[in-house]
C-alpha cells in the first residue's frame, strides 16, 4: 500500500470514529431522556433512533476504511486555516465588546497582508473600502443595530 | 381561464421596479459566483440569508433563485475558458469546451452554452408553470404518514445519488440529523441534548448551520489555494455560433432540456446529476462519438442545457410539496422559512404572488443572463482576475455580521466558526456537506411527521404499509436501498469517482 493511500485510510478511521463516539454518547443521553413507546413516543426516542443509525454506519465505515477518493493531505495549507479561524473566533470575542469598526479593520489586515501577502497600499485600500462598505451596508442600509462606535 | 390568471397576476408582481432590480441584482451576483472558483451558490445563498431577512419577501426569494439559476451560466465561463470549473455542474463541460477553447474556438462554446442554458431554463419554467401547482393539488391530501417517506425517500436519494462516497454522506445525514434534535422536543417541549445551556435549548437555527458548513466551511478550504495567482487574460472570440454550430447543437438542446427538468425534479438529482447524465446521452446520441473528448460542441451544448433546466425544475419539491431536493434547494427552504413562509402544497393557494412572482421572474432572468452571458461577456472575464486574497476577507466578514444579526447574539458567530471548522474538515477527509445540511431541514420535517403517524397506527409500524401512497414510497426506498447495496457489492474494489475526478477544484 502506497503511502498516500494509507495517509487516507488514517484519515479516514479517525473522521469515522468521531461520529461513532458521539453516537453513543448521544444514544446513551437519549435512553435517560425516557424513550416511551412507538404508540407514544418519549422526548428521546426520534434522538436515540437517529443515533443508533449513526453508529451502526460510522462502525462499518471505520471497518471499511478504503480511500474513497476525496481525501486530502493536511499539508501547509491547514496552517493559514487554524490562523483564520482563530481571528474568527478573536473577532467574535471583541465584537460586542469595543463595537464592530476596530474588529473588522484588524480582521482585514490580518487576512490580506498576513494570509493573502498582498501589498500594504492593497491591504490599506481594501481594508478601509470594504468596512465603510459593510457600515453602509449593514447599518445604513438595513438598518441593522450592530455595535459600533463611530456615528453620523 | 381561471387557472391562468394568478400566473399573469404573476407577471404583475415581476414587474414591480424593486423586483426587477432584485433580478437583475441575484442572476448579476449568481454570474459573479458561477465565474469565482470557491464559493458555490448553497454557499452564497447562506452567506446572504441574514441580509434578505430585511427585504420583502417576494423579492428576496427572487433575488435568491437568481443566484442560484444565474450561478449554471457563470459556472461556465471558467470551466470552458480554464479548464476550472466554477461550479460543479459545470464539470462535463470542461472536457470538450476546453478543447473548443484550445482551438481558439471558446466563445463558441461560451455562446451556445448560454442560448442552450436559455432555452432549457425557459422550457423547464414552461413545464413548471403546469406541472407544479398539479403536484401540490395531489399533495393536499398527503399526511403525516407520506411525509415521513418522502423526506426519507429525499435524503437517501441525496446519499445515494450524490456525488462522492454513499457511505459518508449517510453517515454526514445522521449527523444533520442528530444536529436537528438538539433543543427542545417538537411536540412537548422536553429540553434535548442542550447540555443544560440557554443558547442550545431554542435548537442550532438553520441559517447558522448552513452559513458555518456551507459558508465558512468553503472560506476556510479555499484559504489553502489563497496564495495562487489568478490566471492570466484569455481571448474568448466571437461568442456567437455560427449557423453550423447551431445546426449540431440543436438535437442536445432539446434532449438536455428534457434530461435536466426530469432530473431536476428527482431528490438528490439536481444540476449536477443532469448535467453528467446529458453528457452521457449526448455521447450516446452521437453520430460520431469519437469526437468527444475533441471538442464536440454537442458535448457543451447538452450538459449546460440540462444542468439550467434541473436548476429550475428542482423547485418544484421545494414550492409544492416542501421537500427540499437538494443542498442548495436546503437553503432556499431555509430563507422561506426565515420569512416565515412555509413551503408546502398550500403555498400555491395561500401565497400566489410569492409562488408566480418567483417562478415567473425566472423568465426574466434567463433573459438578463442570455445578454450578460453574450453581449457582456467580456466584464465577467475580466472578472476571473480579482485575487481570491481580496475576495476572502470580505466574504467572510458578510457571513460573520449577517450571523450576528440573525439572532444579535455572538454565541452565533462561535457558532458558525465552529461549524465552518467542521465543514473544512469534512472537505478535507471526503466528506461532502450537503447532505448534511439537508438532512438537518429534513429532520424536523421527518421526526413530527414520523412521530404523527406512530400515534395515528397506534404505534404499528405496519400502519405504512395501509396507505397506498406511502406505501408505494416505502417501496422507492427498499428499491433504491437494494440497488445501492447490490451495486456496493458488486464493485468491491472500485474506489467510487465521480467520472471527472481529475479536473480538479469542483469546489461547490
């Protein structure tokens, strides 16, 4: 077996296994909920059905772990994305805190000057474009209460 | 003429000046996402859900169906020109268009993909002018016990017939599936699987699904190629088709009109399914089929043709009977509901300004799509150079606000990255998202149903079987289970591709 080849089928035991763990967990808290009967079904019957069918699938799947094509390596790449998502994350930690101008503007500058490598007139253009864009947008246009601190 | 005048009323709605901006606003965007490699239209259409909450109704539904049908004409562009599809259903056109374009005849292939694309888009709104209010006149009668085996008859078809491995996909639906149970029970209201938080007990709400595995899901993939630059200029040519073009093209035309609505209509058939099946037809209609793969116009004509009349013709589960048949389909059901619109049989009788509006703006939009796909072509190839580090950044600002402003709760923006986290590696390990996100619609549908016929056959499981309609369903999913498994164990072997798997960044 190429190397490639059993890089996916890793990949594809551990994406199975994920779903069989929660399937349980989730079929084991749906019993507690009380499952009834089929003529009168408790809260946790429709969960506890639903989790079962996901066990029972992700268990023959982590058997079955052959590539099926449309796996792909974690390679340099996923390290731009866990960086994106963290400032997602720091973007929503500050948003309702210091209002959504600071936030954006930083947000813009990290992903096209850090991520994206463009040029610092690029990175500047854009960035204050595209929040006075989004402040028109949002909170001129649709009227929508967004915390902000700058106002007409 | 009774039954005609609510569609002529219809017309009366289209050409309201504010619906015909949003027209000419969605098929503009839908051409700008069609002709953009990343984000496909199930994605755009989620990123936009919380911005057409504000918008009437009517208009923002037009506005959507725009995007999605105006999204087959742009998905060409850069699937003839570069070899890079756009758009999934826009795959199969690849192999020859880019043979055209190789022989310096690319606006031909350009051309006749949007005259195709039109007439295939306006016969399938023909058809769905007669077929659609028919289907929701026999499905008044559906009860509980019918829609349990329709919404399960549609998520089997997603899994089975969808592209990428059957296996994941069903295992992705129980996980949609698991996801819509979280809150409260429909019926009593005992709180679920909402580990004692506030935010959990009103249930994960439908748009931060689909923004976060649809939409930050796709950003995040996308970021891997962020640094790639964007292709050079290409010379398109003369877009329109010569009268030998025409002649050849007119028999595929025709055959992936009718392909693409019947396929269209079908859970988990859609736009890319049809466009794969013409391609399929068209090869087999040929005369000389040895001119495939060469730059066989037939090969363009027919795929684009189909995969425009399926996009039409797949809102006719979701305006008449309320099932969604496919991912994007998911989203648009999404945005009635978010309008609180219920999609169902009775949509047509309760709400026929929105029903003809949006079915007949579609006319209206072929129409602008057939002159920005000719005449204005060159603005959307120039289009092809906006580097995917600018576009990035502000897409994913767009979802994180409209999040925000959903519910004006940030515990949605964590929400929504967290989803688009699993979204991401649901890409990266083969997973496709889709039916995911349809089976988390279909799963409230499908519990209350479920649940209604239990206490109806006073817990017999038997009581299906005593409905004919549901009964004939029940027998469509033992069908199409039997033939998945016979087909699993014939091709023990065979890793499952979908037939252009070397093409590359179908990334819809």
């Amino acid at each position: 077996m190429t190397s490639e080849a059993s890089y996916a089928r890793r990949q594809n035991i551990i994406a199975t296994a994920i779903p069989l763990a929660i399937g349980v967990v989730a079929a084991i808290l749906s019993w507690r909920l009380g499952v009834g009967d089929l003529a009168d079904p408790g809260p946790g019957l429709w969960p506890l059905v639903v989790s079962v069918a996901m066990v029972v699938i992700a268990a023959v799947l982590v058997v079955r772990s052959r590539p099926t094509g449309g796996e792909e390596r974690f390679g340099r790449g996923a390290v731009i994305v866990v960086v994106a998502a963290g400032s997602l994350i720091g973007y929503a930690l500050l948003f309702e805190r210091v209002g959504f101008e600071i936030p954006t503007v930083a947000l813009l500058v990290l992903w096209l000057k850090v991520l994206g490598r463009e040029s610092w007139r690029m990175t500047a253009a854009v960035s204050l474009g595209v929040s006075v864009a989004l402040y028109l947008l949002f909170i001129t246009g649709l009227g929508v209460s967004l915390p902000h601190i700058v106002a007409f | 003429m009774g039954f005609l005048s609510p569609v002529i009323a219809g017309f009366g709605v289209v050409f309201q000046p504010q619906n015909l901006l949003y027209c000419l606003l969605g098929v503009t965007l839908g051409m700008l996402v069609g002709v953009l490699p990343g984000l496909g239209p199930a994605a755009t259409i989620a990123i936009l859900l919380p911005v057409t909450y504000n918008i009437e109704p009517t208009s923002a539904i037009i506005m959507l169906a725009g995007i999605f049908y105006g999204a087959q004409y742009g998905g060409t562009i850069t699937s003839v020109l570069l070899r890079l599809p756009g758009e999934a259903s826009s795959v199969v056109t690849a192999i020859d268009g880019y043979e055209m374009t190789k022989q310096g005849r690319g606006g031909a292939a350009l051309g006749i993909s949007a005259i195709g694309s039109f007439i295939g888009g306006t016969v399938a709104i023909v058809v769905v002018t007669f077929v659609a209010p028919l289907v929701a006149g026999f499905a008044l009668d559906f009860g509980p016990a019918e829609y349990t085996m329709l919404a399960l008859l549609g998520i089997l078809m997603v899994t089975t017939l969808g592209t990428g491995s059957a296996g994941k996909s069903l295992l992705m639906a129980t996980v949609g599936l698991l996801l819509a149970t979280i809150g409260q029970d429909p019926l009593i209201g005992t709180p679920r699987l909402a580990f004692g938080s506030d935010q959990l007990l009103d249930g994960i709400d439908f748009v931060i699904i689909a923004m976060g595995v649809f939409g930050v899901g796709e950003i995040l993939y996308n970021l891997e190629s962020l640094r790639d630059k964007p292709p050079g200029p290409v010379t398109v040519g003369s877009v329109y088709p010569s009268r030998q073009d025409l002649r050849d093209s007119r028999g595929a035309i025709g055959r992936g009109s009718v392909v693409g609505f019947l396929l269209g209509i079908l859970p988990g058939g859609g736009a890319t399914m049809s466009s794969m099946v013409a391609y399929a037809v068209e090869r087999k209609a040929a005369k000389k089929p040895e001119t495939f793969g060469k730059g066989a116009i037939q090969a363009v004509a027919g795929p684009e043709t189909a995969n425009n009349a399926a996009a039409t013709s797949s809102f006719i589960p979701l305006l008449s009977l309320g099932i969604p048949a496919n991912a994007t389909m998911a989203v648009m059901f999404g945005a009635l509901l978010l309008q609180g619109i219920s999609p169902g049989p009775m949509l047509v009788k309760e709400n026929p300004e929105l029903f003809w509006g949006v079915v007949n703006s579609m006319y209206i939009g072929n129409l602008l799509l057939l002159a920005m796909s000719l005449p204005l072509i060159g603005i959307f190839v120039r289009i092809l150079r906006i580097r995917p580090a600018i576009l990035a950044p502000v897409t994913v600002l767009i979802t994180m606000i409209g999040v925000y402003t959903v519910r004006m709760n940030v515990f949605d923006m964590f929400l929504v990255v967290g989803l688009g986290l699993l979204g991401y590696l649901m890409k990266k390990v083969g997973f496709e998202p889709g039916p995911l996100v349809l089976a988390f619609v279909l799963g409230e549908i499908l519990e209350a149903a479920f649940r209604r016929s239990m206490r109806t056959f006073d817990g017999q499981l038997t009581g299906f079987l005593t409905q004919p309609i549901a009964a004939a369903l029940l027998g469509a999913i033992v069908l199409l289970v039997g033939w998945s498994l016979v087909r699993a164990a014939r091709a023990p072997n065979l890793a499952r591709k979908p037939e252009a798997e070397p093409l590359e960044s179908s990334r819809s």
